[in-house]
C-alpha cells in the first residue's frame, strides 16, 4: 500500500470509530511499518519472544554476522554453541533450527503463504515448534499485509485498548477479542493505531531492522 492510499484508508477508518480517531487525534497518523515475508523475519519473531525489540535486534544481527547471510541453509551451517554465544537461548536454537529445516526441506513454502487464506497461514507456521498465535498472527499482519488480524496475544495491544478505552483491567484472552470484533473488517489498522499510541505515550518508536537476507 502506498503512503498516499495508507493515510486515506487510516483517516476512514478512524472516521468511523471514536476510539481510533482520539488515537489519531492524540498522536497523529502510525508509521505503516512492515517487514518483508521470507525467513528473516520469521527468524526475527522467533527471537522478538518475550524479550524487549531492541534486545531481539541486537541478537539477529549477531547471528547474521557469525552465518553470514539470514538463509536456512546458513543457519544450519552454525552450531548452538555458536548461537549461545550470540544471545540465543537453548529452546530458541531449537525453535530456529526447526524452522530452518521445514523451509530448506520443502515442509513449508513461506512462497506459496502469500497465496493461502489466514487461517490456513497460521496453521502451517503454528505446526512448527516455538511458533504460536502471536509469532503467527504478527507475520499475517506485517509479513503479509493482512487487513484484519487481531493478535489478542500481543501484551501492548491489550495495555493499549484498555488505556485507549479507558478499562479497568486490562482485556486478555477472549475480552479482548470481543472488543476487537467493533473494528471488524479493519483490526489490523485497529492494532497499528492503538500500538502507535502505546509507543507514543511511552516516547518510543517502532525499532527498525535491516532484515536483508
């Protein structure tokens, strides 16, 4: 999507629901980051869990150093010794190697995903060890630019809506997905609106990586 057509959609939705237009009237339009689809970014995901961005960024770019290309088949090529030393924790190493193997063997066509319905997107990458709803649901909605994903697992998302609309508690599970259902057809630009006002108010910007191969 091009910024010019990127501004007019955000400005229509936001036009429709009051909650996303305060979020753009408080903290103006959300940069429309996104990451290429292929294996980089997924390797990235992987390591983004339940680590801070910054952290998993610094840990990618030493992998890539010591592989010398982001490939499979580069990756492959390293030992978990290796990878230890660059920040990847045990279970990661596996979560990684796995990945690598279903990609160089043919078991998944990160290609052919851009083609498939989400639901059967998320099948796939979910089949594959350390790969859950959150891993899959953020490469549907970055990797592949899908309009209505909702990744209720998402820790700022759900600190956001309840910031946002002003809840109590903060919705999880189930509560969030309820509330996600009002900006149905459009919960993608939902999520990047609300996630743009959770960095915004925490004076912090979306962390940006070369994910070049």
């Amino acid at each position: 999507m091009e910024q010019a057509h990127w501004e007019r959609h955000v400005l229509d939705v936001a036009a429709r629901h009051p909650h996303l237009a305060a979020e753009l009237d408080d903290h103006g339009l959300p940069e429309r980051w996104s990451r290429p689809p292929g294996f980089p970014s997924l390797v990235l995901l992987i390591l983004e869990q339940q680590v801070s961005l910054a952290s998993a960024a610094a840990c990618f770019a030493r992998v890539r150093a010591r592989a010398g290309a982001m490939t499979p088949a580069a990756l492959l090529a390293t030992t978990p010794e290796q990878l230890r030393e660059d920040g990847v924790s045990r279970q990661k190493d596996r979560y990684l190697r796995a990945l690598a193997t279903a990609v160089e063997t043919g078991e998944l066509d990160l290609d052919a995903l851009a083609t498939l319905p989400d639901a059967v997107v998320a099948e796939q990458l979910t089949a594959l060890p350390g790969i859950g709803r959150w891993t899959a649901e953020a490469y549907l909605l970055a990797c592949l630019d899908r309009p209505d994903v909702w990744p209720v697992g998402d820790r700022a998302l759900q600190v956001a809506v309840a910031e946002r609309l002003g809840l109590a508690d903060v919705p999880v599970g189930a509560a969030l997905e309820a509330l996600g259902e009002q900006w149905r057809p459009h919960r993608s630009t939902a999520a990047r609106l609300l996630w743009h006002g959770y960095l915004a108010r925490r004076g912090r910007r979306e962390t940006v990586v070369d994910l070049a191969p």
